[in-house]
C-alpha cells in the first residue's frame, strides 16, 4: 500500500486519482497483515486496489465526476466495495471517471484530480497527449501506469472495454445482473454493470470472484446465482473453440491498424487450436442510436434525484422552491449531463414515447435476438472493442457525436446484457495499445477469462 501511494504520489499528473486517504488505506492494510499473521485473510488479503469515483464509500467522497456531488458523504458502502473489502483487498483511493459515467474520453470530469485544483484532463500513460478513454479513464490510468494492482470500473455502453483497450489492460464487464448495483451511482439502471479492470485475465478472475453474487435486499435487478471461481477454467485448452467473427465489426469504419492488430491476435487463436466462423449481427449500427435513446431516458429519471433538497450541492441565491432546484441544477451538472438530461425526457414525454422510447426497447430485444442466433454457431464472439486507438485530448472537441460513435462495438453487448471483455491485442497508429473484445453468452464469464488467458 505504502508503495502505491507513493507512486500515485510522483504521478499525480496522470489524474488518475480524484480522492486519497492515506490514514484509511494503512489501517487497512495494517488489518490485512494481521489477518495473514493469524490465517484469516481472504483471498484478496493486502492487494492494493482503488475504486471508480461512481462506487459510494464511507471513507472517501464521492462525486461520480460531477459539481452536484461535490463535498458529498456517502453513509454506507456499495455492494461491491464491501465486496471487495471483506475479500481483504485495500483501498488506496478513488478514481477519476465522466460526470455519471457518461462519456468516451474522460474528457466530462468536473472534479479536480488529487494534485490539481482544477478539472484537468486524465492523460493516457502510453502518450500523455491522448486520451484514456471512459468513462472509466482513471482506472484503465491507475493499472496501466502501475498506480493500483487492480482496480473497479462500471460498464453501461462500454466503459470498462474501451478504457481498457485504450490503456493496454485487461478489463470484464460480467452478464447484467451478476454485480449488485446498489451503492453504484445510477447513470442507466438496465445496462449498469460493475467489473475489474486489471493487467491480466486472471487479475480479472481473483477480483470478479470476490464482487459478483447476489444481492436481493439491495438490488432487485441482481440475479439469483451464487458467486463462482471465474479463474476455474483460466487453463483449459482452447482446441475446437469456435470464434464468431461478426462481418459488421470489421467495415469501413474499423480504422487499418486496428484491424491489423486483432487480425494478429485472431491468428493466435487459430494456433491454439479455435476455429474463426463467420457470423453477422445485423443490427450493429441501430446500437447507437438505440443506445442513445434508452440511456438518456433512464438516465434523466435516475439524476431527478440530484435537486439541491437530499446530495450534494444547492445554489447559494434563490427566492423559492423552484427556483432553487433550477440554479441548483444549472450549476451542478455539466453539458453533457444535462444534453442527456433534455434528450431523454424528450423521448419519455406524451407523444414521442412511442416514436422514440418504445421503438428503442422493440429494437434492443432485436439486437438480444440477434446474439442467440449468432451462438448457435459459436462459442465466443470477438472483434475490435473500438474502432480507433485512443485520440488526442480535445480532438473530439465540442461534437459529442463523435465520441457517441466511436462506442460502435461495445453497445451491442451493453443492450443485450452479455458479459464482455477487452484484452490487449497488440499495438496500433503511434505506437498506441489496441484491444481485442470478446463476447459471450450469458454466464460464460469463466469461458471469457480462459480465452483470454490462453492469449495472455
Ligand atoms: N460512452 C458511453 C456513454 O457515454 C458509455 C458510458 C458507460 O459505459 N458508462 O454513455
């Protein structure tokens, strides 16, 4: 623990962190050693971890990114972070992510990072110019500089994959419904999904062990399976997997030395023994704007909670109640946040519900449909996780469309609730990682992580 936070310490212009706590990391890992002294420890005994700022936590703030929660307390712990911690894992800090998780880029963080006294942007360590992706950016920073032995993110469109592939780690978003959600700042409540981000596959395995499981009293979402060892299947042969090969991950769109490199990696796999079956998902292209529907919807009736009366911030001048929760709602969320904000009461209201909203929900059981077709041929779906390597900070500039589109491959999984996951496949365009993405079925986690693992 002392060796993270101190190396956190020397690059604090990485921005991955957003909150410290040295006194609470070193009581834990005092804990820790105690446990291993007298055989009690957990499987994850004195690992040094850290959290997405969007996990609640009683020892550090909270803000999921945004103005609205700055200052904020929470009273309890998310599931996941009691999760993690009664596994014996430690607790070096929060990380730096999007205002309520929405984004490509990192580039909508209202908070200043530790060492800063502004918003500064979180810089990828393989090129500090470029981006680390979102909207987990500073967990996939926190692994891949060495800032943390493994770290928490949440996936809703793609947010753990992408940062992953962005920064050269090893992330998995598990099937909706096997990580509790409670604790987890809502963005949109029917594609939140909670994961590890780690350097390797069974990194990844050690920590989704510990934080998947029921959770009845907590979420209502949360699915009746018992927590598994995901690492149990890490060395199986991989001879005879069948890999689909979706025709519409690999058009125009997908940039060349992307594509060379998950060309490379998808041979390996055929070394190993798997077979490459081409396959189509033919409504690729719908996810964005289904995507972008659906999340904005749920998203502008989880952040009604946000009004100035029960978190967080509220305006300093008002003459009346109303006027209160307007400048406190003005001030405290960012542009992004309140563009989805507008777009999903739009879709949501008398009129449009039907053109918009529900014709989203017809689609996504389409895209749902899709995938079972698909794995009747198939074991494991793989592809490029985005199609380009990490931009440059601001490249995207001020066209929120651009970020919106480059989340191509990760939404499709998001919408059906499949586990997905991204590992380093090799490098691209200025000598930046390029990850490769992985889908399975529902509860083939153990299946995702043993292929990974073969490739590792
Ligand atoms: N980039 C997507 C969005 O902005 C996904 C974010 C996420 O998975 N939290 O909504």
């Amino acid at each position: 623990a002392e060796h993270y936070l101190a190396r956190m310490q020397a690059h604090t212009r990485l921005g991955a962190y957003v909150a410290v706590n040295e006194e609470a990391t070193l009581a834990q890992a005092r804990a820790a050693d105690a446990a291993l002294a007298t055989g009690t420890a957990g499987p994850l005994a004195g690992v040094p971890i850290a959290h997405k700022d969007i996990f609640v936590t009683r020892d550090f703030p909270t803000t999921a990114g945004s103005r609205m929660l700055a200052g904020y307390r929470s009273p309890f712990d998310a599931t996941v972070v009691t999760r993690l911690a009664d596994a014996g894992a430690v607790t070096l800090g929060k990380l730096n992510c999007d205002e309520f998780a929405m984004g490509s880029a990192n580039e909508n963080s209202a908070v200043a990072p530790v060492g800063f006294d502004a918003p500064a942007p979180v810089r990828n360590p393989w090129d500090t110019a470029r981006v680390p992706g979102g909207s987990s950016g500073g967990s996939a920073v926190a692994v891949a500089a060495r800032l943390a032995a493994a770290v928490t993110g949440t996936d809703t469109g793609g947010s753990i994959r992408q940062p992953a592939s962005f920064c050269g780690i090893t992330g998995i978003k598990p099937t909706y419904g096997r990580a509790s959600r409670y604790g987890m700042v809502a963005f949109a409540s029917s594609l939140d999904q909670a994961g590890p981000m780690a350097r390797t596959a069974e990194d990844c395995a050690l920590l989704l062990s510990a934080l998947c499981g029921p959770d009845p009293d907590r979420d209502s979402t949360s699915l009746d399976r018992p927590a598994e060892d995901f690492g149990r299947s890490l060395n199986d042969s991989l001879a005879g997997l069948r890999i689909g090969i979706p025709a519409e991950f690999f058009g125009e769109g997908l940039a060349p030395d992307v594509r060379a490199a998950v060309d490379g990696a998808l041979k390996e796999y055929e070394k190993l023994g798997a077979t490459l079956v081409p396959i189509s998902l033919p409504r690729t292209e719908l996810s964005i704007p289904v995507y972008y529907i659906i999340a904005p919807a749920e998203a502008s009736s989880n952040l009604s909670r946000f009004d100035g009366v029960k978190f967080g911030h509220r305006a300093k001048d008002y003459t009346d109640l109303v006027s209160m929760y307007k400048r406190t709602r003005a001030e405290g969320f960012g542009d992004e946040v309140k563009r989805r904000i507008m777009i999903g009461t739009y879709v949501l209201s008398h009129g449009y519900y039907d053109a918009y909203y529900l014709q989203a929900q017809k689609i996504r059981r389409m895209i749902a449909d899709d995938f079972q077709n698909a794995f009747k041929s198939c074991d494991l779906i793989a592809g490029p996780v985005a199609p380009t390597v990490a931009w440059k900070i601001g490249e995207h500039g001020s066209d929120p469309l651009a970020d919106y589109l480059a989340d191509i491959f990760t939404l499709p999984a998001s919408l059906a609730g499949l586990p997905g996951m991204s590992l380093p496949a090799g490098f691209g365009e200025g000598g930046m990682p390029v990850g490769l993405q992985l889908i399975g079925n529902y509860f083939s986690e153990a299946r995702l992580l043993n292929a990974a693992h073969r490739l590792q």
